[in-house]
C-alpha cells in the first residue's frame, strides 16, 4: 500500500517476483498458500524470489537466528553458549536468500544483501 513500494515493485522484471509461494522447502504448505483462492481475507502477496526462484527475506537490524552451519555452529536464541544470531556488519536491516537448497535454516550457502556476523 505504500507508493513508492507498489513503483519500484512495478518496475522489476516478471522473473524477479512471485505471486504465491505455496509450499516450504520441505514441502509443507505455507500461510502464503491459498487453501481458497476466492478468500480475500487470505496472505497471498507479491514476493520477490533469487535467482534460484526461491522467496527472498527482509531480516530486520536484530539480525536472524534459527541457522545451522556445516562446522556445527548453532545460530538459536536458546544455545547454550547464549544468544546468538547472524546480523548486518553496519547494524541495519538486509535481504537474504535461502540459497539453491532453498532451507534458510542451513547456513552454508545462504546469500545475503550485505557483510553479515556472528554476534
């Protein structure tokens, strides 16, 4: 609803976005699926995906968590060795992309806008 959002989203190329992502990387329906596409009141927004077709994230200046790395590296708020989570080297928000996998959850080869660290 924001207008210079609607513009720039305008302005992208068709194979840059999506309409509905029905399924996660596992198969599962998602609340962005639409069970009944005649329902309005249902999440059905326009995406932008990667070039790998996956939906691409907006993490905000916290950071993100939730991620696991192939040298055991655990990204949870609820580790052991206390929270941790992977944020914006400047501090602000960025985008992510999932990857080829399309699993945000492992780390490895997740893409993102900026220099990102392990805080």
């Amino acid at each position: 609803t924001v207008s210079a959002n609607q513009a720039t989203y305008a302005s992208l190329p068709e194979d840059a976005k999506t309409g509905v992502t029905g399924v996660d990387y596992n198969g599962n329906a998602t609340i962005l699926n639409h069970a009944d596409p005649s329902a309005p009141s249902q999440l059905d927004p326009p995406l932008l995906v990667d070039g790998h077709g996956n939906v691409m994230i907006y993490v905000p200046p916290a950071g993100m968590t939730g991620l696991t790395f192939r040298d055991g590296t655990v990204l949870d708020m609820g580790n052991a060795a206390g929270s941790q989570r992977l944020v914006a080297s400047n501090g602000r928000a960025f985008w992510a992309s999932a990857g080829p996998d399309g699993d945000f959850t492992a780390g490895d080869d997740n893409v993102y806008s900026t220099a990102v660290i392990r805080k």
